[in-house]
C-alpha cells in the first residue's frame, strides 16, 4: 500500500493546541531547527494550494528566519531517491516503495529549500535519528534542544520527538508548523507529545522565545547562552564556574549585554560584574535584582 490522497483540513490555532506537562522554552543557544521531511513527494498527496500547506509553508519560514537571526543551526531530514528493498526494511509491507517509486519528487520542496550553510541528512525509518548521526552532529554543537516542523505528525514527527526525549534532548513540535493526514491524526500526535515527551506550541511563542529577550536572564542556563552566543562557544563549554573575561567576553561585548540586560530598569554595572570572577557569581548577582526575581520560573542549581 502506499498514502492515500489527504484530504484539506484547517491548520489549528494557538488556542487550539494542548496543555503542556513541562514549561521548557526553546533557547537560541541550546536549540536545533529539524525541517523533517518536506519533500515534494510527500507535499503531492495534499493539494497545495489548501489548507494546511499554505499555512505550514509560511510558518515554516517564518521560524527559519527566526533561526537564522539567532544563529541556530537548521538540519533537514530527507529520503532518499532510491532505497533497495533490504535498505527500505519493515517499510515496504505498509507503505510499498515510497520515494522510490517518484525518484525526481524526492526533492525538499523549492518553498522551503535548504541553504548552502543547512545540513540535510538522509532518513532511513520514521525517526531523524536512525542512522543519520542527528544525536552526534548535537552533541558535538553543544545543543540539547529541538524544534521541530514538517510531515507527517503523527508518524516521523512523533517518533522523531519521542526519541529527542529518549537521548535526553528536549523535543518542541510546533503544532501549527506541522501537518498531517488527517485533523484527527494532527491533534492525536501534539496531544501524545505534550502529554508524553516534549512542548507543543504554536509558530508565534516559538518565534518569541527565539528573539534576543531584554530584561536580565531568567535563569543561570539563560545566562549561560547568552554569554556563550557573545563568545561564540557551544553551550557546554560556558560553565557556572568560568570566568567569563577568561572566555574572551571583551569589554564591548560585556557593553553590549550591561545595555539589553539594563533596558528594562535592572540596576547592574560594568564594575559590579567585573568584581565578579564567575558565572555563577554574575547569577548570584542577577537573581538578587528585582526584576530579575519578577522573570525567573525557575532557579538554576
């Protein structure tokens, strides 16, 4: 058997998605965009000019671009254009031989093609983990967030998530940047991820919590991305007890950061940080402001 013609449904609203069980946020420093297999063979069983392609088409992009402001790194899943039987596996018994069968429609679709600085890796099973080095090209960038849009939901959007949250990396399935056979299928997969394994949120919240915030960080991790983004160091190598100076966090940038911290009324300065020899110490520092107080839904240990 192969996928039946989809019939259009509407794209769902924020107010339309799931409860969360967790309140994770996607952080720019800790984040990967997985653009899971937009290719035109699957895009064809939909009519593309209805609903939900138009809509996952520009969400899509318009948290790309977020991304790509905020320096996440974007990787895409694809399926190869050709797989031999024994490569296709337990596959072909429920859906025949897939991209196999409409080799030049393997393509990622022209509406969201990659650019020269993604990564796209071949995808052999439903999950973008499964022999695609996905969890090792992660480890090695010091990220341990993913975000998520593409097709199909239920299918290698779940599996996907669920094996983020096996490997110990927090999934984000953006619910109005996903698609799927049916809405039924749609609000089953967001509904089993954010009650199971990872956040659903709708392209809008993603794209905020994306954005450079003002205000002084919420949290010791917060603060740690940011500095790690000034420095240009993966996450993992911007710890509580490092020097930030020692880092290469020069004068100008320490500037740069005392300006956006301080926007909203906080009370820091250069000296007060400087007097500081840890990360950890500007935290202790941070957290004792009062607007610092009034953002913080969590505190780092």
């Amino acid at each position: 058997m192969t996928i039946s013609r989809i019939a259009g449904y509407p794209m769902p609203h924020a107010l339309d998605l799931p409860d969360n069980r967790v309140a994770w946020m996607p952080d720019p420093a800790r984040a990967v965009l997985l653009l899971h297999d937009l290719q035109d063979y699957f895009l064809d069983f939909y009519d593309r000019t209805q609903s939900p392609v138009p809509e996952l088409v520009r969400h899509v992009l318009a948290i790309r671009e977020a991304c790509d402001a905020m320096g996440v790194p974007v990787i895409y899943s694809r399926q190869p254009e050709v797989q031999t039987p024994e490569q296709r596996g337990l596959l072909q018994p429920w859906w025949g031989p897939g991209v196999t069968a409409q080799p030049e429609r393997a393509v990622i679709a022209p509406e969201v093609a990659p650019r020269n600085t993604d990564r796209v890796l071949t995808k052999w099973r439903y999950s973008a983990f499964v022999a695609t080095g996905l969890r090792e090209l992660m480890r090695e960038a010091g990220r341990d967030q993913l975000v998520v849009c593409g097709i199909y939901a239920h299918i290698g959007v779940q599996t996907t998530a669920v094996d983020a949250f096996m490997h110990d990396l927090q999934p984000f399935v953006i619910g109005d940047a996903v698609a799927d056979f049916s809405p039924e299928d749609h609000d089953q997969a967001l509904r089993w991820i954010a009650g199971r394994c990872g956040v659903v949120m709708d392209h809008r919240r993603c794209i905020e919590s994306l954005r450079e915030p003002g205000g002084l960080p919420a949290s010791l991790e917060a603060l740690r991305g940011a500095l790690a983004r000034a420095v240009d160091l993966p996450l993992d190598e911007v710890n509580a007890d490092d020097n930030p100076l020692h880092l290469g966090l020069d004068s100008i940038r320490l500037m740069a950061l005392l300006e956006r911290w301080t926007r909203d009324g906080a009370t820091l300065g250069f000296v007060d940080l400087a007097e500081r020899a840890t990360i950890g110490e500007w935290w202790d520092l941070m957290a004792s402001q009062p607007d610092a107080t009034a953002q913080c839904t969590e505190t780092a240990a």
